[in-house]
C-alpha cells in the first residue's frame, strides 16, 4: 500500500468524522449521520470523476472508503466528547486532508488530458466540495466559501504542485512540498486569523 | 408491461405527489412546483445511475416516467385537499415505493459488477436521495435524515433482498418479501413512533 | 466565432456576475464568490451533460469559459456599484442568456437522440439549473421556481423552437424567433407583473 493511498484513506476518515459530528449535532439519526459523514468524505472526489466521466466513481470499486466510513462511524459512537475536543487539532489533520485531495484530484485531471488550469479547478472541487455538500444537507451556507482562507490554500497547492512539474523531476517531492503549502497556509490563516473578503472598489 | 415496471411507475407518482405538494406549501409556481416533483421523484434514480456512468440517465430513454409526473401534477391540481386528507395513508404507497426502489437499485448495481455492499447502498441512494433533493431544493434539512426509521428500512430490505439471493432461486419472491419487510418497518416505526438517534457513548 | 458561440460566452458572463453579485451580498470570500459566479454560469449545462452522459462536461475542453468567469468577477471588483445599479437593466441580458440556453439545451438534447419532450427538459434544466444551484450554495429557496415567468419562458421558447423545426428549414430563424419568445415573455411577465401560482381547485 502506497503512502499516497494510506494518506487517502485518512484523509476520508478525517473528512467523515467531520461530517458524522456535525450531523449528531444537527439531531440526524444513526443512519442519516453515516450517510452525512459518507457525502463528505467521497462527495468532493465523486463530482471531480463525474465531471470527467469516470464511472464508475472512483470509490465504487475500492470497498476500503465504506470500511473506512463505517469506521469513522463507530469512533464517533464511542468517542464522541473526546473527538469534539480534539476537533480544533483536527484541523491539522483536515487540512493534511485537503492538500492530498487538492493534489490528488489535479493529478487525476491532468491523467484525463484536462488543460492545467481546470485541472487545478478539479483538484479544488475535490478537496472543497465534499465539505459544501455536507454543508448544504445540513441547510447551512457552506462555511469554507465565507472564511478563513480554505479554497485558496487548495488553490495554492495544486498551483505548487503543477509549477514543480516544469521544473524537477521528482513527483513525490512535488506532492509533500505542495502539500506542507496548503497545511502552512491554513495553519497561518487561522493562527492569524486570515481572510480574503470581496472588498469591491466601487 | 411487467408488475415490476408497473410498480415503478406507480411509486414515481406517489414520489412525484409528494414533491408537487410540498412545492404548493412553500407557494412556488405552476412549473417550479412540476420540477419538484420530477426531481423528487427521479432523482434518487438519476444519483444511482450517474455514479453507475449509466448515461443517459434511465428516465430520458422511457417517455412515460414524465407523462406520470404531468399526472401528479394534473392530480395535485383537481384533487389537491384530497390529497392532502390522504397523506397520513399516503405513507402505505410511499413505503410500498421506497421498498421498491431500494430493491431495484441494489439489482442494477449487481447487474454493473459492483460489490455487494455498494449495490446495497446504490439501493437506498435511489430511494432515499429524491426526498432528499426534494428537501434540499426547498430549503428544508432532509427530514428523512432526522426521523422515522426511514432509510433504515431500505437498509434492510436490501440486506434481505441479497441474503435471499444466496439461499433460494426464487428473484420474484425475494422481491416480494423484501418490500414487505421494507413496509413493516415502516409501519411499525410510524405506528410506535420508533427512532434511532444517534446516541453516543461519551 | 460563430455568434451562437459569441452569446454563449455572454450568457456566461452575465449569469457568472449574477452569482458573484449574490455571493457578495452573502459575504462569501473571494475564492467562494468566484466558485458561485463558476456554479451559477455553468451549472445549468453541466447538469445537463451529466444526464447525457457527455463527459467530459462541456466547459472543461475549452478555457474560454474559465476566462470569462474570471472576468466576471474581475468586472464585480472593480465596478460592483454601477453592475448593482445596472441589475434591473441587466435582466435584459439574463433573459436573452436563459432564452439562449434553453435553446441550445434542447439541440443538445436532440442531438444526443433524446426524444423531443425530454430534449426540451433538458432545455429548461440548462437554464435554470445554474441559477438553482446559485440559490441552494448560498442557502436561499430558489427564486425561479417561485415568481415571474422564468422556467415557463423557457419551456415555451424551446417549444416554438421544436415547432418551427417542423415547418421550416431555417434553423438560424428558428433560434432568433425563439430566443425573441422566451425575451418577450419575460419582458411582459417583469412589466406586469405576471405570475402563474399553482392554484388547485380543491
């Protein structure tokens, strides 16, 4: 098993954790919180492979994201109170998360033969859209479009990621270096409090 | 025509009803209430087959899926408080079409080489994500997520229907059974006000 | 450039800058606001394509749509007051933006062997769809489907394009005379008032 797979498969426990939380604490039911905790974790992967039609879903065929899910599951049952206070010390682990999925889902765009920049789109749907489709379940305005700085720092590690390409041959490298830009970026931007707000000129 | 197909049928104008109503509570207009009612309707199916890579979608193929959803609409319209007096019963045909289509889509994820877990959860998708696309587009937290042991019973009419599958020959009745154990559930959760919330350990 | 491809690229713009303008209001950062302003523009015909099974979805093979997303939100940055100001004027351009893409939705659809009442939904999906997507991301209930003529001037543009087909080999006619329709329609509908509330009879 590959780093990169391993590093997936807990990118997809983190994000299903999230989810599962936020669903118990919107009073879902066991099988409504699993079914929350599934879309977020595989919701943002499963948009990117539809827009390429890559079907089917890239999770279909790999019963691992399920087992991975249900595991998610079961350490919200036991550990819920113990989770909710790691919760601000899982943003470490989210935001490693999102880096692998920003990167990941460029890299996947760009196998397609998509031009570079949708390819980095891509990779921002894959690390976002999961959360915004939890958002959107649970009828909340999807946080990570309002504050700190989420989709930008997904942005800057696939644009990383994609400039080191044209200058060193050394794939793996170019995916840990991108990936400690996304989680130093967002480290900073919630330490400092960090945002890009719409300031308009006119 | 098939009693399955017939049924299918009759399950989409239950769901489409179902859609169309809540439109005509939230006050929306003739042609936003009928695309409520399509994509309550239709839109679990459509999920299960754009993860499937099932394209065009199964409805666009079979005319007579929107001739039934211009029924509902036609029905909401001359019979409306009749309906509504009806709803409480309603849930009998609506549990009778959730069974249904839990079952049919465990099939067609079977029938495209998926594994079983998955079929099993491509058949609640397909039951479950049309109310919950109904919700969403209404601005309302999915309320199957929330109460009622709702895709619960599809859960578990699934599991039966693919249990039955190794130990009897008999596709037909395996069906049959499987929406009844769907609909017991459901009428004994309604009935007893039965719930599964999702409570936690610690 | 043909000048279907010219107004395509219009459509896009105007629909692009309505999300920006919303997600504004809603205070979303700027990566967010440029998603919804991406969401908003080509949702409708992504959504489209999916149900097709026409992958990968259209926009990601040419990056002129991309460009003009950015331009978008480019124009709301520096000149978001006067775009404010102008946003009654500009339902002229959104009407002949939905005009446009019911139309070319419908063809699509037909092209793709669709028959003729689905091709038509898959018309009105394409226009409306982005918007819906806009109102969903930003926790709103859809506007569309609750006042003013939208959905049903595109359903009736896409049907006087079918019509003509019948009796006419025009097809560049056909598309102006439709395109007038759905605008005419609107245009009315805005000025008076109009609407078509699902009053039932019982």
């Amino acid at each position: 098993m590959s780093w990169v797979y391993a590093f997936d498969l807990f990118g997809t426990l983190v994000f299903a954790i999230s989810g599962v939380l936020t669903a118990v604490e919107k009073k879902f039911d066991l099988v409504g919180a699993a079914i929350i905790g599934f879309v977020t974790a595989l919701g943002g992967g499963t948009i990117r492979d539809l827009l390429l039609g890559r079907t089917p879903v890239g999770w279909l065929k790999d019963i691992h994201y399920l087992l991975v899910i249900l595991v998610a599951v079961l350490l919200c049952f036991l550990f819920r109170v113990h989770i909710q206070k790691l919760r601000k010390s899982m943003f470490f682990f989210d935001s490693l998360g999102i880096g692998l999925f920003s990167i990941m889902g460029t890299q996947i765009g760009l196998s397609f033969g998509i031009s570079t920049p949708y390819a980095i789109l891509l990779g921002i749907v894959s690390a976002v859209f999961g959360g915004v489709l939890r958002d959107v379940l649970t009828n909340e305005i999807p946080l990570i479009f309002r504050k700190e700085i989420y989709a930008t720092a997904c942005l800057a590690g696939a644009v990383c990621y994609v400039g080191l390409g044209y200058i060193s041959p050394f794939e793996q490298i170019h995916m840990i270096v991108s990936m400690g830009l996304v989680f130093l970026i967002r480290y900073l931007s919630v330490r400092h409090d960090w945002s890009l707000p719409f300031k308009t000129i006119h």
